[in-house]
C-alpha cells in the first residue's frame, strides 16, 4: 500500500508555494464566526472569546511571525452546513503569501470548487466525508492531495455538524477506512481537549499516527512547549494547530515552531540510527 505520511509529499504539491526542510508545522488556528476570530471551549458556541476584529490583519500577523501554513475555520459554516464566511476568507487568501487549509461548511462538490482557487491551498472536510464517505473519495478523486478530513474525535467517536451530533463512527476505523484515499492529511481533534489549554491526549495521537497512511496534524488542547514536544515526538505527526494558547499568550509562535522542529529533528535521527524491528 502507498505510504503517504511523507510530508515533502504533501508540501510538494503544485499549490504550495513554500518549500522548506522543517518537518513539524505550528499551524496557527483562526477560527471565524460572525466575522471574527474567535475560540470555542470544546466546540461550544455558548462558550466563545473573541480575540480579533480584523481576521486579515490577525493572518498577517502569523505570517510576520513566521507561520508556514495557515488553517481557517468558517464556524457559521461547521454549525449551519453551508460556507458563510467565505468573503473574509478570500481577503485573507488574497492578503497572505502562504498555503492555507479551509473548513467549515464545505458539504458540496461546489463549496469545494468555489473555495479551492489557486490561493487557497487545502479544503478540510468534517461532516460530508464522514456522513457519506462517497462523497469523499469523489473529492480526493476530483482534487487529489488537497483534501484535508478533520476526524473530530469525541470519546473515539467521531463528532459531526458543528459537534453537535456524535456519530457511532470509530475515529480509528474511520482513519483505517480511508487509508488509500489520496488525502493530504488528516486532522485529529480531541474535542474535550480543544480550547481547553488542558494539554492534548498523546496517547490518543500515538494511536492515530500509528494507523494513519496519511500524514496526521494534531489538535486540541496544545498549550505549552512540553506539550509540543510531546506532539512532536510522535512518528507520524507532521503539524499542530495551536489556537487560544497562542492568542492568550502562552505559548509564543517562534518557541513553539523551534520546540517542534528540534523535536522532530532528534526524533527522525532517532528512528535513522536506531530503526525498530
Ligand atoms: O468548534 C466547533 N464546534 C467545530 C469546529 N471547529 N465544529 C466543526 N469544526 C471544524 C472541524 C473542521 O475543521 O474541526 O469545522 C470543520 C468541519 O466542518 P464540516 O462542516 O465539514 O463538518
């Protein structure tokens, strides 16, 4: 079977316009709702804090601070099922030089096609994937290695619509179920942990990673340096997003991206020197 985890792969694509040899990405998390970036706890729209006005000037400021890569969430969209934010987003693309990855909402081949120009690098679908796994291959089908699926896990099961509605999906036989698909990643959500700054669940992600093909980005509640270092050292891993620890000021980019790529780097040096049987 193909192994896709490489992630040269994925930043080779045509639509990435940056190469580099930094193989664990702090993705910056800008999730929009109502026209701002906000977070949630637990994906609780009860439970917000907003922390920017201005969407664009919050994804230049990521790229000032040396963000590769950025991921966009239309959280209109997630809870309502159809893109909502989708002129903020296009500013944004417009406004930044760097790869992006877009969800929320995108339940339809032309969400997808309206989204995918050539300034937005990644579409990441939840709902329509999971809900009808046909609808995914035809995706991967139609955009080969610039479709994202968020596995949004909920006491290992998958979480749909906004995490509204928990679905008798196992996350991991999900991630087993598209293993030949030719995905670019999948993001895995520990959604009690997410907007939390409770630390992530490594031991869920060290299963993820194990029985992923696809390169994995990790999510959820990633506060501090130790827990990047916990991230990065996974086999597997290739990226987290980071979210409220970066706006409220706990974790700062430049630290995070240094702990992650040292990581990263002792670890792929490790498994060189001392491949395990
Ligand atoms: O916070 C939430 N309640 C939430 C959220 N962040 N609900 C969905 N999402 C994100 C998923 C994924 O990136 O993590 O929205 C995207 C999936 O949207 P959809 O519409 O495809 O299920």
């Amino acid at each position: 079977m193909l192994d896709v985890r490489c992630w040269r792969a994925v930043l080779d694509l045509p639509t990435s316009s940056i190469r580099h040899s930094a193989s664990m990405l702090i993705i910056p998390a800008i999730d929009l709702k109502s026209g701002k970036v906000v977070r949630l706890t637990q994906g609780d729209p009860g439970r917000q804090t907003i922390y920017a006005d201005d969407p664009v000037a919050v994804a230049l400021r990521w790229q000032e601070a040396g963000a590769k890569r950025l991921h966009i969430v239309d959280l209109d969209g997630a809870f309502e099922g159809t893109p909502r934010q989708s002129g903020i987003i296009k500013r944004i693309a417009e406004a930044v030089d760097l790869p992006i990855q877009v969800g929320g909402g995108l339940r339809t081949l032309a969400a997808i096609d309206a989204l995918l120009t050539d300034r937005v690098s990644f579409a990441i679908l939840g709902t329509s994937a999971i809900l009808d796994q046909r609808f995914l291959e035809e995706a991967c089908t139609r955009y080969p290695g610039r479709i994202i699926l968020a596995v949004d896990a909920k006491e290992g099961k998958v979480a749909v619509k906004g995490w509204m509605e928990t679905t008798e999906t196992s996350a991991l036989e999900l991630i087993e179920t598209v293993a030949t698909f030719p995905l670019a990643a999948i993001i895995y959500t520990d959604i009690s942990k997410d907007g939390t700054q409770d630390g992530p669940n490594p031991e869920a992600l060290r299963k993820v990673a194990e029985i992923s093909r696809h390169p994995v980005i990790a999510s959820g509640g990633i506060s501090s340096l130790n827990d990047v270092r916990r991230v990065a050292a996974i086999r597997g891993m290739v990226g987290m997003l980071v979210g409220k620890a970066l706006y409220a000021g706990a974790l700062d980019f430049k630290e995070a991206t240094e702990v992650a790529v040292q990581t990263a780097r002792e670890r792929h040096a490790c498994e060189t020197d001392h491949p395990l049987p």
